[in-house]
C-alpha cells in the first residue's frame, strides 16, 4: 500500500513546486515529498519505482464532459470515457447532466455512480440539471441531488433561457454552496446556426451563429450573480467579448468562473471550409481574433480551467451533411498535448499555468480541492499523472481510447505523451 516514485521533476503549482524530487505514497494519499520521501520510504518499506526524469503532477480535473451513460452508451460509457480519461491524464471527471434520461433525480445521479465505481478508474462527479427534464421550466430538486452526490448544476446543451429561473438557480445555489454552469447561447440569435456567423459563414452560404449569441447571455447572467451573489461558471467560452465581460466582472469582485476547451484555442472557423463534420461543436469555432482574445484571457488569469466538453458522437451522428450533423468533438485524450503545443510550447504561458488550469484551478473552481484533489500536498489524495513532455504521440484510432473518433486532430503529431496515471495511489493507466 505505500509507493516512493523517485527520479521526477515534481510540479504543483498549487504549491508553487517545480523541481527535481520524489513522491511517497501510503495508503491512498500522498505522505511525503521532495527530500522527506525518500527517507521515509524506507521507514514504511515502500515499494520504489524510478520515474526516468519525467513530470509528475496532479492528476487533472475536467469539469467538462458527456459520458453518455445512461442512455447512448453505443456513443460512451462510463467505463469507456474514464478509460479515456486516465490515458489522457485526467484522475477527475465531472459528468454533465444531458444523459437519456437527463440526471435529474436521485435514481439517476446513484446509478451514475454505481456504473463508475465498478469501472474504477477515475473519480466521477455528477452534474444535476438545473431544471426538470431540462425544459427550462422548473428548477430540479437541487439540495436532494447535491445530498445524492452532484457537485454542480447545468442544463448544459441547452441554455437557461428563462431569466427568472437562472435567477432563483444562483440564489438557490448559493445556498447549496455549488456553482451553476451556464451554456451560454440566446437562441433567439443562434437560430439554426452550426458554425460561427463571419466572413467564412458568408463565403459559404452557411448559417451562421454570431459571437452576441453566447455574449448577450453571458451578459444576462453575470448581472444575475451580481445581483444574487450566486457562483456563476461560464462553460466554453469561445469568444473575444466573453473573455472581456469576465475579466470586468471577476475585477468587480463577482463570483463568476469561466472555462475555455482546447478546440476553441487551437482552431479557427476557417476548418469548415473542408465541411468536415467533426470541426462542427456548439459554441462552433470563432475567428482569429476570438482565439486570440482566449490566449490572452489564459495568460492573464481570466481564465480558471481548460475543460473538454469530451462529446462522444458516433459515425451515424457525424457522417453526414453539415446542417444536420451533431455538434461535439471529444477530447480526453488530446487535452494536455495541445495544451503543450499551443500553450506552453508557443510561450503563451508557463508550464505551471498549464497545470494550475487542468488540475488545481478546476478543482477549486467546484470546491474539489476540498476533497484533496488538484495537489500534491502532504496528506491529498494520491491521485497524479507520469508524463514525459517531449514524446511525441500520433492522434490515431489506437490513441484514442474513447469509444468514439470524432475528433478534429486525427493525424497530429504532438508533444506529452502520459506514461502512467494513478488514482489513490493505484495504477490505473500505463
């Protein structure tokens, strides 16, 4: 039960720790780090394992992610997207609501838990609906479910479009202390969009889906959480004007969070030129100075996490025209080798911001942190990552471990290649 891996560069940003080191792990949790592991392995006769100098850090949160279960498991499962989840590092997932049928109930939310329990990869947390069935109508049985499990609430896939009611979700949500997580769009405007509304849409003859389409919300609902003092977090943000009204409402005091998704920092709508299906997701793909207004916000701390919004689709799904098909890429698996390319690699931040985004800034952001997750301190949860940050891997079928390939960077070849994942201190990927 106890394990030293020695010979590692340790980084923690939560701690501020980036150097050369040691882990000790006893009974689940981290006991030991840095020059007192090793010495204390010996008094708990640990079994030792030799990192070969590659990066151990937390293990990563994903406050982002479509599992499918119940309902569309030919798409995902619980156990087929934790596998997902481990290969690419990440030792925390949380599960959005959007399942047939949606997690609106207790029945619901235990059977989610069940299901990932008995694949016993990844820890798995459960979002409720903020609404019955999600019709915006009336609000769910929010203080049962989060007594159930649920560690936030969303109607993701579908936007809150009734004021009143995102307005008594914040306030009820405030008591529960968890946050509402906003999908962001004004249908109004959106209409029968499926990629972004610009000079691409117009050369194409596509509908378009304009950037005030999710800023007029975003707009709406940060006034909501002013007036509520509720917890807002903003889910994929994709636009110039978001990451502006953010930053204002996050320098005026508000309790309002935001997430942005590798896609959206690393592709532009200028890829619907090839009518691939699988650069189609909601909110689509922005312009360039969209992505470079998310780079901005990702350095300059407007940003809390990066998340997947991993939306497993099958090739019924995708493998059709482009107005019809499903909006949606997954991303487990690719989260932290583009977050190397395109971030860290390019110098748009540090390796430290990298992991404060993908581990300790979203488990703060759900009060995860609370639980012992997203850091390597003394007595947290021995839940981390192996990974060796120049090894190339090869986006391909036998990369991906999701049950499904709809993912927009087949045939990359990029930097970060995870050698081992271990959730409480068991090996669980590598």
């Amino acid at each position: 039960m106890s394990l030293l891996v020695k010979n590692v560069r340790l980084m923690d940003p939560a701690q501020g720790l980036d150097g050369p080191g040691a882990l000790l792990v006893v009974e689940g949790a981290v006991a030991a780090i840095g020059a007192d592991a090793e010495r204390d392995a010996l008094a708990v006769g640990a079994e030792v394992m030799d990192g070969g100098g590659a990066v151990l850090a937390p293990g990563f949160v994903d406050l982002h992610v479509h599992f499918r279960e119940p309902g569309q498991t030919r798409k995902e499962s619980i156990e087929t997207g934790s596998r997902a989840a481990v290969a690419g590092g990440f030792t925390a997932v949380c599960a959005m609501a959007n399942t047939k049928p949606v997690n609106d109930s207790v029945a619901i939310t235990e059977l989610m838990l069940t299901r990932a329990a008995k694949a016993d990869l990844c820890r798995y947390f459960p979002i409720g609906t903020v609404s019955r069935e999600m019709k915006g109508e009336e609000l769910s049985d929010m203080g049962t479910l989060k007594a159930a499990g649920c560690v936030a609430f969303s109607d993701d896939g579908l936007p809150i479009m009734n004021a009143s009611l995102m307005r008594r979700a914040l306030e009820y949500t405030r008591w529960l202390e968890v946050p509402v997580v906003a999908h962001e769009e004004d249908q109004t405007l959106a209409g029968k969009g499926y990629m972004h509304e610009g000079a691409v849409s117009a050369s194409l003859g596509c509908l378009g889906i304009p950037a005030a389409a999710e800023e007029a919300m975003v707009a709406r609902d940060i006034i909501l959480a002013e007036h509520t003092g509720g917890h807002l977090h903003l889910a994929h943000l994709s636009t110039k004007g978001s990451m502006r009204l953010v930053r204002e409402a996050k320098a005026r005091g508000l309790h309002v969070t935001c997430e942005v998704t590798p896609h959206h920092f690393a592709l532009s709508d200028k890829e619907l030129m090839k009518f691939d299906s699988d650069y189609k997701m909601n909110p689509p793909l922005r312009s360039e100075a969209d992505i470079q207004a998310v780079l901005e916000a990702l350095a300059d701390g407007t940003v809390d996490a990066i998340a997947t919004d991993h939306a497993p689709h099958g090739w019924d799904d995708k493998e059709v025209e482009l107005p019809i098909a499903a909006f949606g890429v997954i991303g487990l698996e690719t989260a932290l080798p583009l977050t190397l390319e395109l971030l860290v690699n390019r110098k748009v931040i540090s390796l430290a911001r990298a992991f404060d985004l993908l581990a300790a800034g979203p488990a703060r952001v759900f009060h995860l942190d609370k639980q012992g997750l997203g850091s390597l301190k003394p007595g947290a949860r021995a839940d981390f990552v192996l990974f060796d940050p120049d090894a190339k891997v090869q986006v391909d079928r036998a990369f991906i471990q999701s049950r499904s390939f709809n993912t927009p960077f087949k045939g990359w070849s990029l930097p970060g290649k995870v050698l081992g994942t271990w959730v409480g201190g068991k090996r669980v990927w590598g």
